[in-house]
C-alpha cells in the first residue's frame, strides 16, 4: 500500500515539475520543452538538442 501511495506522489511531483518547461539556457530538444516565450534554438551543428532562449523577432 506505501509504494502505491509512493508511486503516486513520485508521479505527480514529476509531472508539475515538467509543467513549466525548461528555463532561458537550459537543455531542450524541442520548443514543447521550454517554457512560455521560449523557443528551442539549436546548438551549431545539433539537430537533436539545443537551449531555451527568448525569441528574436529580427532574427530569420
């Protein structure tokens, strides 16, 4: 019955914990990952990971 309850808590902390999205400079693979106003921005020469940045309007 505790590991039942204790799954259930590991479960839910790990999905608020994902909820916000990453922050400006972390780790993401997608712009899903990062948080509201961010966008995943490549690493040179990465197409499977890169960093959460602020999006530049003026940058094509």
């Amino acid at each position: 019955m505790k590991i039942t309850r204790l799954s259930i808590f590991a479960f839910l902390f790990a999905l608020c914990a994902c909820a916000e999205g990453a922050a400006e400079g972390e780790e993401c693979t997608a712009d899903a990952d990062c948080a509201e106003g961010l966008e995943c921005h490549m690493h040179d020469g990465e197409e499977d990971h890169g960093e959460c940045e602020a999006h530049d309007e003026d940058e094509e």
